[in-house]
C-alpha cells in the first residue's frame, strides 16, 4: 500500500502547479504540483488503515523524508498527526532528524506545536531533556521549535518557560527566531494580555518581535 500510494502521488504531477509552488517557496524544494485537497483524497483510505495498526512506522515516514519531492514530506506529517496518539516518548529523537533535515517554516512548524507540543504534554520531562538544549542550539529550527511547541498550549502554557526561552533567542539576527518569538507571544496574549504587556514593558526585543507580538494588546 505504501507504493503504490507513492506511485498515485507521481501520477497526479503537475509539472506546471509544481513549477510555481516551488518560487513560492524559494526554490528549495521540487514539487509534484499537488494541493492539499487532492493530497488528502489520495491519502485518506491508507490512514483509516494506518490509524488500525496503532503504531508508527518510521521507516516509512524516513524513506518519504528521502524522496526529492515536497509533497511526500507533508505526506509524513500528515500521517504523523493521523497516529499522533501513538507517539512515545523516544520518538522526540526521530522527530529532532526530522525538524533539521530539509528544515523549512513549512514542515517545522507542524513539527513544532502539532507533534513535539503534543509529545512535551505527555512526556513532560522532554522539556529537560531536549527542549532546553534547543532552545540555546545554533540550529535555528530546534531554536524555533523550542519557542512555539506550546503555541497551542493556551492557560496551560507554562510561562516562566516561555520567557527562559525567549530571553535566550532575545538577541537573535535571525528572521526565523524573531517571527517565532512574537508569534509565541501574540498567542498567549490571547490567554494572559496582562503578562505579554509586561513581558514586552521588561525586555528588550527585535522591532519584528515586538510587532507581531503586540497585535492582540
């Protein structure tokens, strides 16, 4: 069934959509071509199987992150998500490969807060273990990771370390990092507006941080 899953996403190329999907995203990538509807309908009949098996392949998800195609790595994520409820704890290193190959905005972010966010609500002793080596790591995307994986955490987000993080990246030239940290924050404005206001008030921030982060306030 994996095969010829593959084989249903080559037979939908579309050399032209793909062309164009690829200068959307700064030429990083090479594109089937496929929208995400489409992906969809072609992958849903093996998820309802996969979701049966009530384990994840890795192997699998692995040789999809090989393939020279963007769509197979959203196919990975995609899947990931659909079997989220059978992550274990020692999947956070396999999904640390994941986050710093072919790292872009667009698979690291559902890395972020749909699979490790979910991973550190269960496992939280993950965040001793691996978060807050990620957040002062010279990868930028662990970095990222580290500061939106509780972007979805709401009043459960845990605040003080939500500013450790933060504080650590504070002084970053990196695009990345400062669209992530006001991000971070402008979500939890949504929770606590009071503390972002002071957590703003208090620290020293990137112009582009600052913006996103006080959209809510």
């Amino acid at each position: 069934m994996d095969n010829q899953l593959i084989k249903s996403f080559y037979d939908h190329r579309n050399q032209d959509q793909g062309t164009k999907m690829s200068a959307y995203m700064k030429d990083h990538f090479q594109y089937l071509g496929m929208q995400k509807p489409l992906r969809s309908e072609l992958q849903k009949e093996f998820f309802k199987q996969a979701k049966k098996q009530k384990m994840i392949d890795w192997d699998f998800i692995f040789m999809l992150w090989d393939l020279p195609e963007r769509e197979f790595q959203y196919l990975a994520l995609d899947y990931i998500l659909a079997l989220k409820n059978n992550l274990l704890k020692a999947d956070i290193d396999r999904i640390k490969l994941l986050i710093i190959n072919k790292s872009w905005w667009d698979s690291v972010d559902v890395l972020a807060s749909n699979i490790t966010g979910i991973l550190c609500a269960k496992h939280q002793e993950i965040v001793q273990s691996h978060i807050l080596s990620w957040a002062e790591s010279d990868n930028i995307w662990l970095a990222r990771v580290s500061i939106l994986f509780q972007l979805k955490y709401k009043e459960n987000t845990d605040a003080e370390l939500l500013k450790f993080i933060i504080t650590r990246n504070s002084n970053s030239k990196e695009f990345f990092i400062n669209k992530a940290i006001g991000w971070a924050l402008r979500e939890y404005s949504k929770t606590d507006k009071e503390w972002v206001k002071s957590f703003l008030v208090c620290n020293t921030l990137n112009t582009l941080s600052v913006r996103e982060a006080s959209k809510y306030l």
